[in-house]
C-alpha cells in the first residue's frame, strides 16, 4: 500500500538543448512522462506527482489519468521545482519523504524506485539514492556514468563519501553508476534547497556534491539494474525498441 506520507514527485520541464520537448515525445504511443509517471505508481509508495512548468505537459499527464501541479518557470534544477511542489501540495506538512524521479527514466524498474526508501529507516541518513554495480567497460571512463563512491555498509548499501563524472575509486575492485533518483526527508529537501552552488558541485556539475559539501548524509542502496536515460536522439530509438518489446 502506498504511504500516505510518502510524495513521489517527477520534475518536468519542456527545455532540453540536446532533445528538445522530451517529456512528450512519443514511446510505444504514449509521452515519455506517462511512462515515468506509470512506473513511479507501480512502485506503490506513495502518491505520485508531476512537477511542471508546462501546460502541455500537465494536459499530457491529466490525459493519462495523471496528477500534475504547475510551478514557476524560473527555477534552476529539479529540487528547487519538487520542493514548491511539495509546498503547493502539502501546506499543513503531512509529507515526510519526497521522492525525485527523473523524467528521463522511462524503462526504470518500479522495484528500484521502491528501493530509494530503505535508507531512511537509519534516522541519521538524510537523503538516500540508488546505484548499480558498472558491467560495461566504456562506462567506467564515461564522464555521462556518474560514479558514487561509498564506505560500505552491507553488501548492497552504502554510505556515499563522494559523486564524480572521472573513473574513480582506482585500482581493482567495484565502481557504482550513480542512478538519478533521490529521496529526501523533508527537512533535508528543505535545507538542501537553500544552500549555495557548492565548490565541488559546480566544478562536478552534480547537484548532490552540496549536500556532502554541507555534511549531509547520502546512504545508497545498490540495485541490479540501470535504467535507460533518455537524452539523446539515439536514447530515444532505444527506449522506443525496448519499450515496444522489439
């Protein structure tokens, strides 16, 4: 059953350099959000929500039988977007945790998303995340693969020490691929969003370098798989043959 103090929110946004509108384009006959926002529901955490700045996003989402909030066009990431959400949806502050799935994640396994969550029963862990283990060899040179490095905690947790775009940890052993999905407990969304650009999070150009920087705790739950992001013109085709069953 879905935890009503849990909020599954999915950030939208019609600007993309690379693949402009993507949100909408076309997956097996439906818009890419609606596959997202499919598999959030099947993961059966909490109430599910789009984020969006876009009318036709929100039509698309309603259209599909969706929920969807319109907040301001000016914010500059997704966090900032989820927390007005969060803030528009629940004024009297029922929610505890919130969820961020990325609306470039449309073949993400509900079980994964669901995985987010087990970190948070550790009252000192803040923000909590998923990574898979690196299988491909081009991944760990990739500066797209964002890598977590993490003092293990078990043999699928971690505590996250660092986030880096470069092939990190060296030598021989395990590297993770960091999956772009987070839940928060609320007070921490709530801080992070306030925070200043962190040194290393600008030089990474990765948002959760702030929270470590500010002495935030990321624990990570490692899971068995990588969901397709979706990106590029190529992302596309793909996510359209395996999404077609082809």
């Amino acid at each position: 059953m879905p935890n009503a103090r849990t909020l599954v929110l999915i950030p939208a946004r019609m600007a993309a350099t690379r693949l402009p509108g993507k949100p909408l384009l076309d997956i097996a006959g439906l818009p890419m959000i609606v596959h997202v926002m499919r598999r959030a529901e099947e993961a059966k955490i909490g109430r599910v929500v789009v984020a969006t700045d876009a009318p036709e996003i929100a039509r698309a989402v309603k259209a599909n039988g969706g929920e969807a909030v319109m907040t301001r066009a000016d914010h500059p990431s997704g966090s900032d977007r989820i927390f007005e959400a969060l803030e528009s949806l629940d004024p009297s502050r029922q929610i505890e945790t919130v969820i961020n799935v990325q609306v470039v994640l449309p073949t993400v396994a509900p079980v994964d998303i669901r995985a987010l969550v087990a970190p948070l029963a550790d009252k000192d862990v803040r923000i909590a995340a998923v990574a898979a283990i690196i299988r491909k060899d081009g991944e760990h040179t990739n500066p797209n693969v964002v890598k977590v490095i993490g003092s293990p905690l078990g043999d699928t947790r971690m505590r996250a020490l660092y986030f880096t775009r470069a092939t990190a940890p060296a030598n021989d052993g395990p590297r993770y691929h960091h999956i772009g999905m987070y839940a928060y407990r609320r007070d921490a969304l709530a801080r992070f969003v306030k925070l200043k650009p962190s040194p290393l999070e600008l030089r990474e150009k990765l948002e959760q370098l702030r929270a470590i920087e500010a002495g935030m705790r990321i624990d990570v739950t490692v899971v068995d798989s990588v969901p397709l992001g979706v990106d590029t013109p190529q992302d596309l085709k793909t996510a359209r043959r395996i999404l077609a069953g082809k």
